[in-house]
C-alpha cells in the first residue's frame, strides 16, 4: 500500500516540475520574442529614418577646428575620413588617399579623423599615440608609421603594442618624456574621443568613411576620387557663380 | 535533485504582490536594455530624454567590456536572471530562489553604482535610458531587500 502511495506522491511531485519546466520554458521563449520584436522595431524606424529624413542626406559634420588634422587648402571642397590605424581598408586607403590629396592641394582640405573601432583592441591606443605625437607636430608622420607597420602591431597584446608605439615616436626623435606624459593625458584622450563621437553623430558604420562636403562617398581608386572630387568642385563654382567653371570641363 | 516542497500557502500569498512588482520591474528593466542593445549593434543615437550627452555614453569605451562585449547586453542578461530566479521562486516556493535573487540584484546595484559613477565622474554625461536602468536594479533591490526585514522567519 505505501509503495503505491509514495509513486502518487511521486507522481504529482514530477508532474508539477514538468508544469515549471513548462512555464519556464515559455518564459525564456516570451523574453526572446520580446529581443527579435525590439530589434525588429529599432531597424524598421532607422530603415524609415534614413529614407525619408531631408537631415540624413547630407551629414552636419562638426566644424572643422584648428586641432583637427589637416591636409591641403581651406576654401575648396572638404573631404573628411573617419579611420581607424587598426583597419586594414584604412591602410590600404592611405597611399590612395594621399596621391588624391596631393593631386588636388589647392582644391581640396582633407581632414583625418579618428574612429576606432571597439573591436579593435589596440585602434584606441593608436589614435591616442598619433595625438601624443600631433602635439610635438608629427601626426602625419606617426600615422604613416602605424599604417605601414600595421600587421606588425595589429595582433600584439595593448602592453607589446605600447612599446612598439614608442619605438616610432623615439624613431621620429620625438621629446620620450613629453610623449609619455601625453599619451596617458586627459587631453589626449579626450581628443580621440571627440573625433569618435563626431563620427558617431555623423552615423559611420565602419571604416574608413568619407564624407566629400558633407556627403559619404564611396570610391575605390583614386581615379574614382578624382572623379567624385571634380564634380563636388564643379558644382561649389556652380553656386556662387558659373564663370570659373571653364577650366575643369574642357579638360576631359 | 532536491525535492521541490512548495511552502505554505499563507506564505506565498504575502509574497505575491512584492514578487508580481519586483517581476513588472524586471521586465521593464529587460525591455529598456534590449533597447540599448538593439541601438549598439543596429547603431544610430539613442534617444536622449531629460538629460543631455546620452551619445557620449553609449559611445563611449565604458559602453563595452574590452571593446567586445556591450554593457547593455549585460543588462539583458541581468534582468533575464532578475525574472528568472523571481519566476522559479514564485513556482516552486523555495528560498534558495530568493537568496540567489538577493546576491544577484545586489551584484547589479554594485555594477549600476559603478555604471552611474561613470557617466557622473568620468564622462560627465548622462544617457537616460542608462538611469532607468540604475534606477531599476536600485529599486529591484531594495525591493528584494526589504523581504529580509519584513519577515522574521525566512
């Protein structure tokens, strides 16, 4: 008689873990639906945000300021890059987009900007080195630097990679201990982060981005630049007024 | 495996309302860093209300774990247990359920103080949705909290 008791007991004990599991089960399945319908909703209103909002089309970047690093001449047309040293497609733009500035110096100011990407452990730290550097003048240099050798730093620990960074400051004869105060500066730090929330503001995906006044551009090549940099040109001596334009169509 | 030995009905029902509210704040809580999550991967601006800066936050380096892992996923993993341990308690009765809920929801008070230090002391910057979230787990445990002195036997 109590065997048949205690597997009644039994009984009923397993059949109110089943319900649990159960419930639990539905819970876990309610919570993901609930993740899919907000991921679903965030992407739909940006899906919307980006065609029909007139503010997307072309970007407000912040104003280019006196710390922002420049190559070029002011007064042309702006073509701005959001990078990261980290990035191996910045550092295959960076030949690229140094024949384009160099072919277009009075035309055109290009401006670097940083934006590291957080999966790049060390793009951080490198945006920071090249600043530490900038305030001793050689940004342009240090950059150079970090994007030839990036293969060499990308896959170090933070720590090998801080030293490797050193080495290129001491190799550009940089002041060692002006540079070492710097880099853990709070301004240093700060800088890199402006350029990144700017970029965060201006809704770049990934790198590198450009922006050709305002507009994110797509090119390859340099011929394609070159080509998206004459039009931008043609159509700014477009507005004001179009008697200037002569030189630049005949040319083609 | 323990044998599940569901406690007296008197005191389950004292308890409801308080887990029912713990449980409605933990999925506000879900909700709200789902969001934030959302917005990581999806990318685009957070919307900011009541504060400023709310870009700066969730752009910046504290947002993430060693630039992998999103603090606000932590927050849907938090929350995800916050309900988890309150839906088993409710189910099964059993005490371990709130002891767990208790470290956890006291876990997550330490990580929102930290979190709400951050965007105070170090960013100077605020996100909203980041403070209804601190605001959340503050109240989650004060809530589970208050259960120890309320109630004599445990």
């Amino acid at each position: 008689m109590s065997i048949i008791k205690e597997t009644k007991q039994e009984r009923s004990l397993r059949k109110s873990r089943e319900r649990v599991v159960k419930k639990f089960i539905l819970l876990i399945i309610g919570l993901a639906a609930l993740v899919a319908l907000i991921f679903g909703v965030v992407w739909s209103a940006q899906q919307s945000g980006t065609t029909s909002g007139p503010q997307t089309v072309k970007v407000d970047l912040a104003s280019i300021t006196a710390d922002d690093h420049v190559l070029g001449t002011p007064g042309g047309v702006t073509l701005i890059e959001y990078s990261d040293f980290q990035c191996p497609a910045c550092a295959a733009y960076e030949p690229l987009v140094k024949e384009v500035v160099a072919d277009f110096r009075d035309d055109l100011l290009f401006v670097y900007r940083h934006y590291p990407l957080p999966q790049h452990q060390n793009a951080r730290l490198a945006a920071q080195v090249s600043e530490a550097a900038a305030v001793q003048g050689k940004f342009w240099e240090i950059s150079t630097l970090m994007f030839a050798n990036q293969t060499a730093w990308a896959s170090q620990s933070p720590t090998t990679a801080r030293v490797t960074f050193a080495s290129y400051a001491s190799e550009l004869g940089l002041d060692m201990n002006r540079f070492e105060a710097d880099l853990v500066s709070e301004a240093v730090a700060e800088r890199v982060e402006r350029d990144y929330l700017s970029g965060v503001q201006a809704r770049v995906s990934g790198t590198p981005t450009f922006y050709l006044d305002g507009v994110e551009v797509k090119a390859r090549t340099a011929g394609e630049f070159a080509d998206l940099i004459e039009a931008a040109i043609k159509t700014k001596n477009n507005e004001p007024n179009s008697s200037t334009t002569t030189q630049t169509t005949v040319n083609e | 495996m323990n044998q599940i030995v569901p406690l007296p009905p008197k005191l389950q029902l004292t308890s409801n309302r308080l887990t029912l509210t713990i449980a409605a704040l933990g999925l506000l809580g879900f909700l709200d860093a789902s969001y934030l999550t959302a917005k990581h991967f999806l990318g685009g601006s957070v919307r900011c209300l009541l504060v400023e800066g709310c870009d700066v936050v969730t752009g910046s380096q504290y947002s993430t774990i060693g630039g992998v892992i999103p603090v606000a996923l932590l927050g849907v993993l938090y929350y995800s247990l916050i309900l988890t341990f309150i839906f088993l308690h409710r189910e099964t009765g059993r005490d371990l359920w709130w002891w767990l809920l208790a470290g956890w929801s006291l876990l997550g008070l330490g990580f929102s103080g930290w979190l709400l230090y951050l965007q105070a002391a170090i960013l100077g910057a605020y996100c909203f949705y980041c403070l209804v979230s601190a605001g959340i787990s503050i109240l989650i445990f004060l809530l589970v909290f208050s259960r120890f002195i309320t109630r004599k036997k445990f």
